[in-house]
C-alpha cells in the first residue's frame, strides 16, 4: 500500500502466474510451456533480423502476421487482430467488447486471470458451475443472457466441447457474443473458427505461447468479424501503437507459416499426453480427459497438497490451487519423455506402489 495509489490499484487482486525458479535440474511442469524447441525457421527470422528493422518503429499494424494467420485459417486480413500475448488481446477483449453494465459469464472453475481482469475493468462475473464431471455446463451458459467468455480446452481441466456443442451456443442467441479462449489450440480439440463464417457474434483468441512453443516471444492474436476486430484495434491504438516488436512479428509469422512444424510437434505432444494419463491411471489417479497440453489429475486417496509437497521435494514442480473442488487436483504439463518418465518413477514412490 502506499499513499499515491489510486482507488483502482488499491482494490486490484493481481493474478499470481506459475513460478518461474532458478532451481538446477528443476522438472519445471507448472506453466504448460511446450516440451520441445520452436520452428526453426522462426530461430532463424530472429536471428537474420537486420539492424535497421530495429532502428525503426515496427509495423504498428503487424500486417505481415496478420496476413499469415488469415491465410492459414481462410479469413481475410481485417479479420484477425495480434497483441502482445493472447493475456493483452484478452484484456483488450475486456474494454472493447463487453461492459459494466451487462458483466460476463464463465465456468467457476476456468483460467483464474477472467475475474482479474473484471476487477480491473470493473465487471461482474457470472459463475457457471462445471457439471460433476468437471465439464462445461452447456445449458447453463446458454440459459443465461450474459456475454460467454470459454475457454476450449478449459483450463486448468483441459476438457473441451466438440464443435456442435460451440456451435450451439453461439446460434443460441445470436445477440450474445461468445468468445472462446483458444489457448491450448492444437493438440486435438475441435476449433470454433469454421463457425466464423455463419457468425458474427463468435471472438476466438489463441496465442504461439502453447501450440508454437514460444511462449517467450508474447505473441496472441484473436479471430472474428471485420467489426469486432475494429473494436479491439480501437482499445489497441488508444493503449499502445506498437505492441508486437519487429522480432515478435518476424518470427511469430515463420512459426505460423510453419505448419509441418506444428503438425508434427502437436502429435508429440498428444501422444506423450496419452501415454501419461494411461500411467496415471494406473498409479490411481483420476484424471480428467484432455485435449490441452497438460493432464488435470488427482489421487483416489492421497491428498493434493500432499503429492504436490512430495513432487516438490523431488524437484518436480506442478501446478495447484488451494481451492474448494479442486483442492485435490494436479495440474501437469506434459513435458519430454525424461520428465514424464521421471514424474511417474517419483509419483510411484509417493503413491507407494
Ligand atoms: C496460457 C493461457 C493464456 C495466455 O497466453 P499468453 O498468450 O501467453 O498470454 C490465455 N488463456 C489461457 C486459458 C491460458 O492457459
């Protein structure tokens, strides 16, 4: 607290990220970062960026990227915006296209920054309880007349609604919109942005950080109608001009263009994800169906502060929260075959089989 701070700053509850520690040898499993190198070719863009594409203001408009992204999803240009991280585009998504006074509805359990930024932005956040399968309850989101705000995959359980059940809810009522946090885009679960054609009401964001392993780069873009768009370039260009940087924009557009890269890191992935719930399975945990690049999972009989503490001990960090219903879950990034095979040797010694 200090004496300058506004009213607003002063009622913030910041949203905390998973630790970034400097421990050696540390199995970092707690921010679902991608196990494996970026493309290449967008090593290569960074590293053949001349001087004078830093001399100078980038393009402010990242047409190039843009660009990219619309002819790998088949939308033109005006329909695709980029900011920097899909967390900007998201809090851009936030002043530009929902309000105070009609607030939003999410699951109650979903990504823990949508009710940072509702405080930030002043809105009220409908909370929607997942179904007891720690499923999204359809109904209920579509009952309700509030703007929808989904993360597909959810996070942090990673399971996901097929594409009728999308489509559902954005024809339920053609003057809600629906936005869908793509973030774990890529590793098997249905895209909504075929639906873009039929609709204008559907905003779809993802971001490089998972699908493209470059979450060091902040690079997130957001897909919708030519005026939804405008929306969040109106927010953009009254926060900052220049949000993408010129290696932000080189590179993220080699990664995108890159599609043999993605499809054969997303199908390394997913088959890891498989084989690691299969082990878990057998190590009696319960763990939750995912389409994302990480396993939500807790023990039949061991509590989830206890594994956690326990993994921890070993050098393995995972990702909790101390919240009622999940409690006892385990939120674990499927990293390299090593890690896996290091995190189900210790779990096996903790589960004492
Ligand atoms: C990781 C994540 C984001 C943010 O991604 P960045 O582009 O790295 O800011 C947004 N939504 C969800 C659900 C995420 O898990």
């Amino acid at each position: 607290m200090n004496r300058f701070w506004s009213p607003v700053t002063r009622d913030l509850s910041p949203y905390v990220p998973g630790e970034q520690p400097r421990v050696p040898g540390l199995i970092k499993l707690n921010t679902n970062e991608h196990p494996e190198e970026p493309s290449a070719a967008a090593l290569a863009a960074i590293r053949e960026l001349p001087g004078d594409a830093l001399r100078r203001y980038p393009d402010p408009e990242s047409l190039a990227l843009r660009q990219a992204i619309a002819s790998q999803e088949g939308l033109s240009v005006e329909q695709v915006f980029v900011g920097n991280g899909s967390d900007e585009v998201l809090a851009h998504v936030f002043q530009a296209l929902l309000s105070a006074e009609t607030g939003f509805s999410v699951p109650d359990i979903t990504y823990s920054f949508y009710p940072v930024w509702a405080r930030l932005y002043g809105l009220v956040c409908e909370q929607v309880p997942l179904d007891d399968g720690m499923g999204v309850d359809l109904e209920g989101h579509a009952a309700s007349p509030l703007p929808i705000l989904l993360a597909n995959p959810n996070a942090p359980t990673g399971t996901a609604l097929d594409l009728e059940a999308v489509r559902y809810l954005v024809g339920s009522n053609p003057d809600r919109l629906v936005v869908i946090d793509e973030a774990y885009y890529g590793f098997g679960a249905d895209t909504a942005a075929v639906l873009l054609a039929e609709a204008d009401n559907l905003l779809i964001t993802r971001t490089l950080s998972k699908s493209h392993a470059l979450a060091g780069l902040r690079v997130g873009y957001a897909l919708g109608s030519p005026g939804l768009i405008e929306g969040l370039v109106r927010v953009k260009d009254s926060f900052n001009s220049y949000p993408l940087d010129a290696l932000a924009q080189r590179a993220a557009q080699a990664a995108v263009e890159d599609s043999a890269w993605l499809e054969r890191a997303s199908a390394s992935v997913i088959a890891a994800r498989d084989r690691l719930a299969q082990e878990l399975g057998a190590l009696d945990f319960e763990v939750c169906p995912s389409k994302a690049n990480f396993l939500f999972a807790r023990h039949r009989r061991i509590p989830g502060r206890v594994v956690f503490d326990a993994l921890r001990e070993a050098n393995i960090l995972v990702r909790r929260w101390d919240k009622p219903r999940i409690e006892d879950y385990l939120r674990i990034t499927v990293g390299t075959e090593d890690q896996c095979r290091r995190l189900v040797e210790v779990l096996g010694g903790i589960v004492g089989r």
